[in-house]
C-alpha cells in the first residue's frame, strides 16, 4: 500500500525549500504526494503564491484559509485558531500517513498542532535553529516537540533538537534545503532576469529582504526607518526589494517600501519574486541587507555578502561573508560599505556555507519512504547524560 506524505506550505520562501522534496515524493511510485496550502499562499496582499505551486504541475489538495485582515498580536492570534480549525478538516479529510511541515511560522504551528491532536506522525525540517529576535524560536522548538521524526540542516542543530529531549535516532543531519535549489535550478542569466524583473540593474546592486522582528525593543517601523535612511544615501546602487513575511507590523514596512521605492529610479519593490528570481537576483547583485534567513543559509553558496541587520536571525549559524550591524543607519551603512570593500571580497572567495553542499532532499524522501511508522506517536523523552 502506498504511503501518503502531506506537505503543508503556507509561504513562498518555505515552498522554496520544499519543493524539491515535494518533487521526490510525486515521482516516487512507492509514495502518494497531498499538498496543503495555507497563509500567504492565499492571500492577494502577498501575491495569491498557491499558483505557483499549481503551475509547477503540483495539486494542491486543500487549502486551508487563515490570513485575516489584520497583522496585530490579536489578528496573527485569531488566524492562528482559524488555521488550527481549517487544518483540523484538512487532516481529516487526507487522512495522511505522515504530516510534513517546514520551520517555525505561526501557519505551520497550527497546522503541527491539528496533526498531533489528530495522532497523525509529524517530520519537521530545520529543527534545532534559533532565531533569538522572533517569537519564531518559541515556535520552532515546540514543533520540535509535536514531532517525531527530525530533519536538521547542521550538526549544532543536531544536538540542541536532541538537548529537546527527541531520541537521538531520530534526528537525521541531512544539510539545508536552500543549498539543493541553488545547485539544481538553472538560474536567469542577467538579460533575462532584467526582463523578468522588467528593471534594469546597475553597475552596483543590492537585494534588499527586511521582515518584522517581533521580540525586539525598537519596533518595526524604527528599524526599517533607519535601513530606509541608510538606502537613501546609496544613490549609484540599485535597490531590489522584496516585501515583509505576513508576521505582525508587517503592513506598516510594505507602506514604508511602496513610498520610498515610489520616489526612486533605483529601486523596485516586488510582492514575491519566486524562486526562480529570487535566486537568480541574489546571483547578480553585489549582496543581500536586511534580516532573512536566506542571507545566511543560501547567499554564502553565493559567495556574495550578507548585511544582516539586527538580532531576528541572532543563534544561526554563519559563514564569514555575513556582517552582522546594530539596526541603525551608521552601522547599515558602514557595513554596506565593507561588503564592497575589496578586503572582504577576498573572504567570499574562500566561503563555505555552513549548511551543506547540497542533497538534503533526495536524503529526506528516502528516509519519508523507508522509516517505519508504526510506532512513532508515543515518544520518549531523551535524558541527556551529566
């Protein structure tokens, strides 16, 4: 009997990083492949992603609507028991042996949450990280702890979802999934993504990612003031951006970038550029500023430079081309101008990205197709030895 792997995806970075393994399960005749979309795959604001997954030949088996009109601590809480219902159907319904989910966003929290209640076994991607200023950490270990099977992208992280209490053989160091689309997706070449960008880049290029940070004491609106008055003084520099993650304050940024990019020829602001772009951009721009993830995980395979601002991503692993910078204007700026110095452009020749070289996916559905399920939803608690 055919084994049936529910992935749930509820983002466009997260969808990203899954869809390699989405891949391995639909071509696998030993698995049947159930998609969940949710978050901001549906919603017009952050640019209806779920036809992307539908146009890279995936059926999406559900979709479970949770977004409401409203980025509050109240708003995101509200979405947070709305999902938790929509995917309490969707589970339901598929019937799945096994829930996969990606990360630690407030999407799949609900939807680990209904598959626990549910009895449903649980893989989990990138466990173990931490990310000290988003309540994403929070979010992240408790996954960790509804599930059962454990998919981690580096050693350190191996041991501290292991210092969680999850049994050992349980925790598969299989390397990051953003490596695996950077190595098999034939990127844009310059010409080409000029004209899928419809902008054209510069002598100097700059990617620019910058997410809510909803565990710091300045808030949002602050820091992005201060990168925004940084950018400003860059005037031979083209700017891409890419708008906020769908996490609280977020609507505040995207109005802060819509008016800045509106008063400049350098700079253009995008909803979702998709995989294929994203890569690609990150590829032919000098480096990357702001506080995603993909600034350390992915751009070091790069080997560009990363100006990662502020502590959202602080307890991650780096390599040596990311610079770390106080989320004021003076340290952005003098960090911008390190990663064009000529000093630190040797130290990205010689990077190593932290998270692996690649094959991460073909080692998780491997491991989705040939680990026995029958007895993983009774789980005891590793003692680590003192």
């Amino acid at each position: 009997m055919k084994r049936k792997i529910c992935i749930a995806t509820g983002s466009r970075a997260e969808y990203g990083l899954l869809r390699r393994v989405m891949l391995g399960v639909k071509d696998d005749p030993a698995l049947v492949l159930q998609v969940i979309a949710t978050g901001m795959h549906l919603s017009p604001k952050f640019g209806m992603t779920y036809l992307e997954i539908e146009k890279d030949g995936f059926h999406i088996d559900y979709k479970v609507k949770m977004l409401l009109d409203s980025d509050t601590p109240v708003g995101i809480t509200k979405s947070m028991g709305k999902g938790l219902s929509g995917f309490a159907d969707a589970l339901h319904d598929l019937a799945p042996d096994l829930l996969v989910v990606l990360g630690d966003r407030f999407e799949i929290f609900s939807a680990a949450s209904a598959a626990l209640i549910a009895r449903i076994p649980i893989a989990h991607i990138h466990g173990g990280e931490t990310t000290e200023g988003a309540f994403d950490e929070a979010i992240r270990h408790a996954i960790t702890k509804m599930s059962h099977l454990h998919f981690v992208a580096a050693e350190e992280y191996c041991r501290r979802v292991i210092q969680l209490g999850e049994q050992p053989e349980r925790v598969f160091l299989v390397g990051g999934l953003g490596v695996d689309a950077i190595k098999k997706q034939k990127l844009l070449g310059r010409p080409e993504l000029e004209k899928a960008l419809d902008f054209k880049l510069g002598k100097k290029n700059l990617l620019v990612t910058f997410h809510p940070v909803t565990l710091e004491d300045a808030t949002s609106s602050e820091q992005m003031l201060e990168l925004l008055a940084a950018l400003e003084q860059l005037e031979d520099i083209h700017l891409v951006f890419t708008m906020p993650n769908a996490d609280t304050g977020s609507r505040v940024l995207c109005k802060m970038i819509e008016r800045f990019v509106a008063k400049r020829a350098n700079a253009r602001v995008f909803t979702s550029l998709g995989q294929l772009r994203y890569l690609s951009c990150i590829k032919h721009v000098d480096g990357v500023v702001g506080n995603s993830s993909s600034g350390l995980t992915e751009v070091p395979s790069f080997h560009k430079g990363t100006v990662n601002i502020g502590d959202r991503q602080r307890g991650r692993l780096k390599a040596g081309s990311v610079i770390d910078c106080a989320p004021d204007r003076r340290s952005i700026l003098s960090a911008i101008q390190k990663l064009y110095a000529p000093t630190f452009k040797k130290v990205l020749a010689r990077t190593r990205n932290p998270y692996g070289e690649g094959g991460a996916s073909e080692k998780i559905v491997k491991l989705l197709k040939r680990y026995p399920l029958e007895k993983l939803i009774k789980k005891s608690f590793y003692n680590l030895q003192f």
